[in-house]
C-alpha cells in the first residue's frame, strides 16, 4: 500500500485552489492518500474530497514554522510521498522539510507516476529543451512540487473522511520577526480563467497584445502567450503559457498569431474549446483545435471587439 501525503496549503484561511488536483492525482497513484493542512480547521469541502484522511495542525504560523511542524508529522507518520503545489509559499515549506529529513525533493513537475513502488517525477529541464525523469531512489519520503494547473481535479463521490488533529512539540523560535505586513491586492489568475486570449509572435508586437487585451476584457477573460512572444517581449512572463509557463483548462481558449510548437500545446491542450486564427493553413495548432481559421490575426480580433461591444 502505497502511503501518499498531499500538502494543502493555506492563504488567508482559504485553501489553495491546487489542493483538489493534488488530491486527485495522488488517488491515482496510491492507495491511502491524506491532506495535510496547517492552519485554520477546513471544513470537509469539495477540495479534500478524495483524501481518506484530514491530518490538521491549527498553528498559525508562516512558512519557516511550518516546515518545522511539517518535519514533525513526518517523522510520526512516514509516509512514502509527500506532494506540494509549486506556489511561493507552499514550495519554502518543502524545502524546508526535506532539508530536515535529508531526503531529495524534485521541483515544478509536470506528470507524476508509479514504477514498481517508484515515485517517478517528470519535469521539463533547460528551458524545456530536455525532458526530465527524476527518482528518489535511496531516501524517503519521497517529495515533489507540481506546477499548477498540469493536472485536472475532480470531485468524489461521498465518502468517510476523518479529521486527525496533530499536536507538535516545541518548536524553537523563528529566526526571523516580522514587524508589519501589508496585504496586497489580488491579482487575476491565469490558471483560473474560463476564457483566455491568446497570443504568438505572430502577434508581431506589445501594440497587438494590447489589442488582445482589449478582446479579453470584453469577453470577461485573461491574455496568455507564447514563450516566443514573451522572449520577444511582446507580452510579460505572468501571461506565459506551456511547459516553462503555466498550464491553463480555460473552456475557450482563443489562440492569434501562434503556430503551435508543442512546448505551448503541452500548456492549454486542456482547454474545453480552441480556436484558432493563423495565416498558415499548415500550422500545427489547427491540429489541436476545434475550429481553425486561416486568417490574418487582427482582422478578426478587431471584427469581435466591434461585434461583442455592442
């Protein structure tokens, strides 16, 4: 049986929106899964469905602690895998305990499977130039950071889910006092969006993605872009998408200006609907999508904005 942890952070009370693909993946690869939070007590919500246990800390605490208590329940528990959404905060903590257990940590993966008991961790590498197989042969438990939006979460049907409260000893002060904190604004999720506004090279310029822009914020949705359209710097790297960016399941995904590289495919093949514009009647992203039109870019954003303003 195959013991499998799954890192449920929290922000402002609220737990991170990965925590429902964490889980889902981790039913498919083993066998008795747990979600681990640290914080505020969750409620038994549609993000934990899936787990068969809640291992729940109600400390308050930032990052540092964090991994300290989190190096506790582990040395308790021993499970075999220890899984981590690759957020800011959520990855500190996994460094921080797999330092403390002296076990190998792979980061930002994109797949995830079993080989005879064996984790195996696979991430792109260079750029996404090299794809990577990663084993952690010799040390347990074996710990990943996922990079968000590779997997799509689903929710179970109703099942038994317990709570387990942990209790840590002492943990030695933090070495760092926080004097304030401002909480900033949040910022609009790519990885959410139900429509993203997409853009390649073939864009051709920061005056076409504004136009873009103008397209999304009609429809309600988000900019994404190509690695070659943010190295072009076209379009910043927030809005890049495909494996050295984000991985987005947007139910339209409206592509301009992209040939289709499967760098990119790798990032939005997940969408529930593309469409896209190309001048290429060979482009390699009409393979991938619903509806494929050879045209020139922005004659046809422009027609949509007239048509979707009015």
């Amino acid at each position: 049986m195959i013991n499998i942890w799954v890192w449920c952070g929290m922000v402002n009370d609220s737990l991170e929106p990965d925590s429902a693909m964490l889980i889902a993946k981790a039913r498919e690869l083993g066998s008795c899964i747990t979600a681990v939070v640290i914080g505020k007590k969750p409620d038994l919500a549609d993000s934990l469905r899936g787990a068969d246990m809640i291992l729940w800390c109600g400390e308050s605490a930032r990052a540092w602690k964090k991994g300290e208590i989190l190096t506790q329940m582990l040395k308790t528990y021993l499970p075999d895998i220890v899984l981590f959404p690759a957020a800011s905060e959520s990855s500190l903590v996994a460094a921080h305990a797999a330092v403390q257990l002296e076990t190998g940590l792979c980061a930002d993966c994109t797949d995830l499977r079993i080989e005879d008991g064996q984790l195996i961790m696979h991430r792109p590498a260079f750029g996404g130039g090299v794809e990577a197989d990663i084993v952690c042969p010799h040390h347990r438990p074996q710990m990943a950071t996922v990079r968000t939006g590779v997997f799509a979460p689903y929710v179970q049907a109703e099942g038994k889910q317990e709570y387990e409260e942990f209790l840590p000893k002492a943990v030695i002060q933090e070495p760092i006092k926080l004097i304030s904190s401002v909480m900033l604004p949040a910022s609009k999720n790519l990885q959410n969006a139900d429509i993203i506004v997409a853009g390649g090279l073939g864009v051709g310029s920061r005056e076409g993605f504004a136009l873009l822009q103008e397209l999304a914020d009609v429809l309600g949705g988000q900019v994404g872009a190509t690695r070659a359209a943010v190295d072009a710097g076209f379009a910043s790297w927030k809005h890049q998408i495909g494996q050295t960016g984000h991985m987005v399941h947007p139910k339209l995904y409206l592509a301009f200006g992209i040939s289709g590289a499967i760098q990119h495919i790798a990032g939005m093949h997940g969408a529930e609907c593309i469409i896209s514009v190309n001048t290429d009647p060979r482009a390699p992203i009409f393979s991938y999508s619903d509806f494929a039109i050879t045209a020139d870019w922005k004659s046809i954003v422009s027609q949509l904005i007239v048509r979707l303003s009015k």
